[in-house]
C-alpha cells in the first residue's frame, strides 16, 4: 500500500548539492526556519527566541499525485506541514500533523481561511513517520506509515465550488509541493526524504486488460501486459495504468488516466476510464464512467446520459501521466450503466458493448451494439439473470461468452449474444469469504500472449478494505491473478 509508485519528483538530502536553488524555500513563509543539510537529513532550526513556519519546494502538482515526506524527528510542540500552494501563496492547501494532536487540514485564498471539512481526523504518532497526502479526484487522503504499517489519518473532499476543486486545470503545474515544519522557538525537524509520485493507493480494483484491437487479444510491450484499474483512497480514486509478465505476474504502476471534457472544461477529471484498445489505424480507442459528473455519492440518478463517455488519442497513454479528449456515449434511452467492455463482432459486423446497467431490480448484465464503436448504441440483449459487476465479452475455444460476478458472490456466465444463463465460472480459490463485507469482484480476462504456459490469464481483487477507513469504504485488498488452459 502506497509502496508500488513511479517518482515524479524527489528531495533526497544526501544528493542535493546546492539546497537553495534545487529545493527553495516558499517565498510566501515570511519566517522560514533556517535549512541545513547533512546526516543524511534536511534539518530545519527556529531561532531561540522566536518560533518559525516554512516549506521547501519538492515538486510540481498535479492532479492524481501521491505527495508523502519521511520525517525522522520533530521537536516537542513541532508540526510537520506538507504543503500544495502557489508560489505567492494566495492558493494554499496544507496539511499539519503534530505528533500526539489529530491532523489538520486548511485552504487559504489570499488571507482568508476557507471551510474545509477534514473527515475523521487521527491522532498523529511521534517520529519517525512518513505523512502521505494521496489526491484522488477531488478527494485528498491523509495517511501516516509507521512501523512499515500505513494507517488513515483523515480525508478531505475538495468539490464544493469550481474554484476549490483541486482537480483544477488550472492548477496543474503552477501549484507546487512543498515540505517543512511548523517550529517553536528552538525548535527543530529532520526531513530525511519527500517525493511526488504516482501511486496505485491503499487498493487496487476494476482492472480491465488492454488489449490489441477490441477483442480478448491483450496489447504487449517486451512480453508485458497492461491492465487499467482504480487506484483506490477511499471512496474517490485515480484511474491509473498498470504493466505486468503473465507468467510471474510482476504488477508495476506505470501511470495515470485523466479526463477532460473539452476546451471550456476547467477540471481534469477522473474518470473511470476502463477497456482501451490500440485499434488497427494506431489510434487508441477507450470507455469510460463519467464519475467524474457526481460529487459524493453512487446514485446514478445524478450521472448524465447513459453515464458513460468514449476517449480517444494518437499518443499512446500506457505510461506516465494523460489526458484524454472524452464525450458522452449514447446508450438506449438514457440508460445508466457502468463496467463497459468494447468488442467488435466480424461475423455481424456491429460493435458490441457490454455493461452492468441499472434496472428496477438493480445492476443486470446488457449488451448493445452499432454500426460505430462510438455509438450510439442499442438493446441487443438484456437483461441478465443476476445482479452484474465487471461485464465483460470473452471468448474461449472459439465460442464467445459474457462474464461477470454478483454481490452474491457468484460468478455469473451468460450465452453470447443471448444472455441466457449457463452457469458459473470455476476457480479454485475463492476471490472472497465470509469476513470481507462485500462478495462483489470485478474481472479481467484476457487471452495469454504466445509462448506464455497456459493459455487465458484473469485478474481481480478482493474486498478486505483498508484498516481503520471510516465508512463507506471501497479500497478493497489484494490483487488475485488466475490462470487456466
């Protein structure tokens, strides 16, 4: 948790050969503690006889960012302080964490202090401790990792007006992270590392395998597969990108997903952005759940259209961090849906795309199709037996199938294109038990790419959430990786 990442940006002290240039004080702290490098350590000193407040520039800011500083020792009545802030400091979002006190979170616009609601705020440990800021869409988790265990220490939601969401284009960049200490008159903190990275969280779900073309065929680079999924901090996540070796399952982060809904949308926004393919003009071609549409809750009745939007670029988005030009995607009449999965049907010619779709009775599995991979799409068939999550148009052995799971936790299998039920798909080691709260998996299946020792591989997750996440809690725990001939 909070372990797998790629460094954006980085102050290691030992490294820094000229501390004045490469990691700044913020110029909008009138009374910087005074900086010293060295013991492996930046250390920051108050005179005796007046206290001091200040950061040290780390990184650029960007939506989707893990932002996190290992602090080796604070003084008594010292406060570590990450920082997100412009560099004149009329934007300023800070975190303060002193040790034995709970967490504390402000915004500042200019010199006013705006309300901000810091949800289930804990008490901060003593030192050592690495203090992580985690941004996902609007939401910004605060944890601490002690001991090597990482625990919650309070979140905040930033999506109440325009102006204060952090996923702001117009923050991206211009904002900078910065750490530092809050001292008492002779105070002192040692800082022995802070980075920007790009995390895949305190839990990884709703993988979905990129693949060559809009079929079961998975996209390869070097004898790796790539998988999008949702980089979990609580109930907000990033959709991010992942790479793998089918045959020893090595799970690396390799970047992040954004959406942005055209020239006058001032959020990148984080969408679930869910089966992309490379089609055969190179071109890549994606489908996505416009989350991003609803503020703090699932309730599809607030999500526009059928809920979902279609992203496409020539550059390839499997590694660091991309925006993608995204537009609503017309299914039936206004039909909300979620877990959408492409596939196009040469023997009939049309685009088939697979969803979990909301009905009177709750989520069942759908299919439509169309004369154009971005819509607008039809019924074809639908709807399936039992509540669906992870919809997806798989073939095996020359014979096509809708696969799925239910918070029942069965494994639904369902005829293609009929959606008649024909049982269950088997593993050997359940997904889930009877002390994880929720049996609702979500999975990726793929073809094995050739030379590979079996021949389909499937990813999914359990739902053991992250210790100590006030409810409602949708982190979710480990990564299962499955094989079969």
């Amino acid at each position: 948790m909070l372990d797998n990442e790629i460094v954006v940006s980085e102050l290691v002290p030992g490294t820094v050969s000229c501390p004045s240039l490469q990691n700044v004080a913020m110029p909008y702290c009138p009374a910087s503690p005074r900086a010293a490098f060295g013991g492996g350590a930046m250390t920051l000193f108050a005179p005796h006889d007046a206290a001091a407040e200040g950061t040290f520039f780390v990184g650029g800011f960007f939506p989707g960012i893990h932002f996190s500083a290992d602090f080796r020792s604070l003084s008594p009545g010292a406060a570590a302080l990450l920082d997100i802030a412009s560099l004149d400091g009329s934007i300023l979002f800070r975190v303060r964490a002193e040790p034995g006190k709970a967490v504390e979170f402000s915004e500042t616009r200019g010199k006013a202090n705006l309300a901000c609601a810091l949800a289930n705020p804990q008490v901060v440990p003593p030192p050592p401790f690495r203090l992580s800021a985690v941004v996902a869409g609007p939401t910004i988790l605060l944890a601490v990792r002690k001991d090597g265990e990482v625990r919650f220490l309070g979140s905040v939601t930033l999506d109440e007006s325009p102006e204060n969401d952090i996923r702001r284009r117009d923050f991206a960049g211009v904002l900078k992270c910065a750490v530092g200490a809050a001292l008492p008159p002779g105070g002192a903190a040692a800082v022995e590392r802070a980075a920007v990275s790009l995390t895949a969280g305190v839990g990884q779900a709703d993988f979905c395998i990129v693949t060559d073309g809009p079929g079961c065929r998975p996209y390869t680079e070097n004898g790796r597969m790539f998988c999008t999924f949702s980089a979990r901090a609580g109930v907000k996540y990033t959709k991010s990108v992942a790479s793998f070796d089918p045959t020893v399952f090595d799970f690396r982060m390799e970047g992040i997903l954004l959406t942005s809904y055209g020239d006058g949308d001032p959020l990148l926004r984080n969408d679930a952005i869910d089966h992309i393919f490379r089609d055969a003009d190179g071109s890549w071609k994606g489908v996505a759940i416009g989350w991003s549409t609803t503020a703090h809750n699932l309730d599809p009745s607030t999500r526009k259209g059928s809920g979902l939007v279609v992203v496409e670029t020539r550059e390839c988005p499997l590694h660091g961090i991309h925006v993608l030009p995204a537009r609503p995607l017309v299914v039936g009449e206004g039909v909300k849906s979620e877990d959408p999965h492409l596939h196009y049907d040469a023997e009939a010619g049309k685009w088939r795309l697979s969803t979990s779709s909301f009905t009177p009775q709750g989520l069942r599995a759908h299919l439509w199709e169309s004369d154009r991979w971005d819509g607008p799409y039809s019924l074809l068939a639908g709807p399936g037996r039992f509540d669906s999550t992870g919809c997806q148009i798989m073939e095996f052995g020359g014979r096509e199938f809708v696969m799925t799971a239910n918070m029942e936790r069965m494994r639904p299998v369902y005829a293609y294109p009929s959606l008649d039920y024909v049982g269950e798909w088997p593993c050997d080691m359940e997904p889930s038990d009877d002390d994880c709260p929720n049996g609702r998996v979500f999975t990726a299946w793929a073809e094995a790419p050739e030379g590979c020792p079996w021949r389909h591989v499937m990813i999914t997750m359990d739902r053991r959430n992250f210790p100590g996440m006030p409810d409602p809690n949708w982190t979710y725990g480990g990564i299962r990786f499955y094989v079969a001939d």
